[in-house]
C-alpha cells in the first residue's frame, strides 16, 4: 500500500468555519480507499486564498515531499491545490520530480498525456474564476480602504481594530514597537533585541517567539508612522494614500533612521547561481546513447561570462558516458519550435477542444455550492438570535463583536455561492474557449521564457536526443512522436537557431 496525503484549502474570510474542510478530507480519505492509499497526514490551510503558494500547511507539504514521506497528494479539484497557473505548474513539475503523483477526488482527470492537457485547461479555467471573483474582493477593499479599515490580513504588532474594523493603539504592544525601532536605529543588532523580547515574554502577533525575520515586515511597514498607503490591484481605480487614517507609533524620522539602516546592511548581490536558472527540459529529456537523464550545467569563459548547458548525468558522474553537453538556450529553442509546427494545427486542436467538452459535460459538482448553503442558513439563525437578544436589551461587548463577525462572513458567503452558482449553472468552457486557449500557443512569443515553459510543460511529455536527431514524444491522443535533424545542435554559437527541415515520422510503437 502507497503512502499518501491530503490537501485541503478555505478561501480567505472571517470566522472561519469547518464544513468546507470536512467535506474536502471526506471527498479526498474515500477516493484514497478506492485507490488502495494510506493516508499519513492531512495538510490543511484554513482562510488562506490558493492565489499564491505562500499557505504554511502548502509549502510544509512541499517540503515533506522532498523528504520522501509519501507518493500521492490528494486535492479535492484544481482550484484547492492552487489559483494561479504559474504556481501550479511549478509546484506540480517539483513534486513530479520527487515521484510524487496529484490526484483529485472530485475531477476524473485520467493518467497519461490527455490528462495533462486536460489539467492545463481546468488550471487555466481556474484561474479566469479567480480572477473574476477578486475583481469583487477588490472592489469592496477598496470601499473599507476609504474609510481607513483593515482589509483583511494580519493586524500588525503594535494595533488593534476597534468595532468599526479601524485601526487603534494596542496599548500593550505600542510601547515595545518604539523599542524595537529605536534599538535598531541605534546600532543594535535584530537578533539580540529578539533574543531580549523573548526572555521577557513578549509573542510576535501570532504568539510565537521573536526571531531575526521577525522584523522585516514590520520595518517595512508604513503604518506605524501613520501612512495608510492601498496599492489598487484595479486599473480604474486610483491608490490610497493618507496620513489621517490610522494612528502613528513612531516618528517619520525613526522609520527613515530604520531604513537607511536596513539599505547599508545590504550584500551585494551575489552571482547568479545555477539553481536559480530554470532548465525547462528537466526531467523531460534523456541522452539516447545511454540512456542517462539530461540535467542542468554551466560553464565560464575566460571573459567571466557563464554559459548554461545540458549534460547527462552519466557524464557528470564520471560513468563513461561521451555525449557533449548542448546549449540550454539552443536545446530548448528547437523543441519549442517543433511543437509549435507539429502539435497546434487546425485537427488536432479541433479534437482537444472537443474532447474538453464532453469531459466537462460528464463532470458537474455541487458539493461546494451546498456546504456554503448550509453554512449561510446557520449563520443567518445566529444573526437573528443575537438581534432577539439584543432585543430583549441583552447586549455586551462580546455579543457586538459577534455580530460583526457574522454580518462579515453573510457577505463573504453570499459572494462565495454567488461564484459556485456561476460555475454550475453556466457552461464551463465554451469550446470557442478551449480554441482560443489552444491557438495563443501557436501565435505566442516563442522568444519570452515563460511562454516556452508553458508549451514545454503542457505538451512535451520525453525527449531523446541521438547522434544526429533528436526524438520527441508529445502529450496527445495517439502520442505522436517525431525525429529532427540536429547536425548544428552542438554548436554553441549564439548565432545558431535551429531550423527544422526534413522532418520524419516514426513508429509510436518504436519508441522506447
């Protein structure tokens, strides 16, 4: 029996509550039974949005992967492992390097190379919904930014929000901000203040103990001099920028005194290192001679420029092997540009689209739409139980700041199912969509790197280079694979860009 974990995530909002987690652990522990998988941990991220990967339970999930702890993650569909194209890729492609296989409970997506494109799709459905609903979110942020209200996010050290959602003085942690300002502007280091808060008992806003990154938000933060600054993330709506909003902790010439500290204790940048070059072929391409993976490399010349290749790791670990070492930019170019030429024509995008369609047609789910229903209806007995005793002249302090909290989360889950009726009773995907999508591949930039990422990861499922040609196997129905003359791919000239002439077609069946 695999090992095995689950993946559960809430969209951000206030009071949380539990009915979406349970029913995406329910969802994903059955579909594990099914599949003969033991479950050895359940990752959950509670009110935190799949629009960036940085959730605390996603990125300690990431790290266990790479420890070997478990073969499968479990999401309960495309969304909960993540919102943003980019990120799910990324954190796809690592995992699969790891050996670690992401499965849905509630999307039949299938094993082999249709499924990937499939999974594309949905990412990319996905991500148009989320944009969608933030465009909401960002409308009403900006209406409690008017009236200088939190928007949402961790209360900074030093503040509090009074009943209106504003911002006021912590009157325990305001003195203990000037401190830790003061002391850095003076010289001190951060790790020694942190050391000095800890052993007097003080808890950063979250009660955990101080540590040398404690600071760096906090130093960075303009509110503490009394700046209430919102970036609008909408075109037509202009950014915030106030001074009478929020209350200030300390002086503007404290801050600045903290910022010309932080500038002079800046390293230079160092040189760029080859883990920070993203090798697009990783994991995808193999040495045909003997059989080894290709992996990323780099050399300098004598001029100190650095150039980054491709060698088989037999070579690099000294196993015999002979084959030269190929330009990363030049490897990567040419099987970007066979695939533009083989995989986006009119037929064969013509048959994914419609296989897309009767996917979709066969896979509609409510279940998120019902929990966020039922959720609503017992939120809305609360409110009117609080009202009744309000009523009857029973009111405090606490039963205040519970009402707001609900009021708060009727809106939230009244924009949520708003968003799941959206899905369910409109058409996921029009096939003209699923065309369009298609088709920008094949008029994209192939000059931009993140546009030959996306083609690579979609559609290249192995590559095998040989003495003479390389073979590519791409990820489509009948898993078409193709030769190329590469007799200039072992040029390292700037000036070589493959053309692609005299193609050949081989066997699927002769591919190994």
């Amino acid at each position: 029996m695999e090992l095995a974990v689950t993946y559960n995530r809430y969209s951000p909002g206030p009071d949380q509550r539990e009915e979406s987690i349970t029913g995406q652990l329910r969802e994903n522990h059955r579909l594990a039974e099914q599949k003969n998988l033991k479950v050895i941990h359940d990752y959950i991220d509670r009110s935190l949005s799949g629009k960036t990967d940085e959730r605390p339970q996603f990125k300690q999930m990431m790290k266990d992967a790479e420890k070997g702890l478990f073969k499968y993650v479990i999401c309960y569909q495309t969304s909960r492992f993540a919102r943003d194209k980019y990120d799910a890729v990324v954190n796809k492609k690592r995992l699969k390097k790891l050996g670690v296989k992401v499965i849905y409970s509630k999307m039949n997506i299938p094993d082999g190379p249709e499924g990937i494109i499939l999974e594309s799709v949905l990412e990319a459905l996905d991500e148009y919904y989320s944009e969608e609903l933030k465009q909401k979110v960002i409308r009403g942020q900006y209406d409690n930014a008017l009236q200088g209200k939190a928007i949402g996010g961790r209360v900074p050290f030093g503040y509090k929000l009074d009943e209106n959602g504003r911002y006021i003085y912590d009157e325990e942690k305001t003195p203990i901000v000037r401190e830790i300002f003061t002391r850095y502007a003076a010289g001190e280091k951060a790790i020694t203040i942190c050391e000095d808060l800890n052993k007097r008992g003080f808890r950063t806003s979250i009660g955990g103990m101080f540590n040398k990154n404690s600071f760096h938000t906090m130093f960075k933060n303009k509110k503490y001099m009394g700046i209430y600054h919102f970036k609008s993330k909408d075109p037509d709506l202009k950014d915030i920028y106030c001074e009478d909003k929020i209350p200030a902790i300390i002086t503007k010439e404290l801050f600045e005194k903290v910022q010309a500290r932080i500038k002079s204790n800046k390293h230079k940048k160092s040189k760029k290192r080859l883990d920070d070059m993203y090798f697009l072929l990783s994991g995808k391409a193999y040495d045909g001679n003997c059989g080894g993976a290709f992996v990323g490399d780099s050399g300098t010349s004598k001029n100190g420029e650095t150039y980054y290749y491709y060698t088989c790791q037999n070579k690099k670990s000294r196993k015999g092997c002979k084959t030269k070492s190929v330009r990363k930019e030049c490897f990567e170019d040419i099987i970007v540009e066979a695939t533009r030429k083989i995989v986006f024509n009119d037929d064969l995008i013509e048959s994914i689209s419609e296989w897309i369609i009767q996917f979709q047609e066969k896979n509609t789910d409510n279940s998120m739409l019902k929990i966020a229903e039922k959720e609503l209806q017992n939120v809305r007995s609360s409110i009117k139980n609080i009202m009744n005793a309000i009523e009857h002249g029973i009111i405090t302090d606490t039963t205040k700041e519970r009402l707001i909290e609900l009021e708060a989360r009727q809106a939230q889950l009244e924009t949520e199912i708003k968003f799941e009726t959206c899905k369910i009773n409109s058409p996921k995907v029009k096939k003209e969509q699923v065309i369009f999508w298609l088709e920008q591949f094949r008029d994209g930039d192939k000059n931009k790197e993140s546009y030959k990422k996306q083609v690579i990861d979609t559609f290249v499922n192995a590559v095998v280079l040989y003495e003479e040609i390389v073979t590519i196997a791409f990820n489509y129905a009948n898993n078409e694979i193709i030769d190329i003359p590469l007799n200039k791919l072992k040029n390292s000239s700037d000036s070589v860009r493959m053309s692609l002439i005299n193609w050949t077609r081989r066997d699927s069946n002769s591919y190994t």
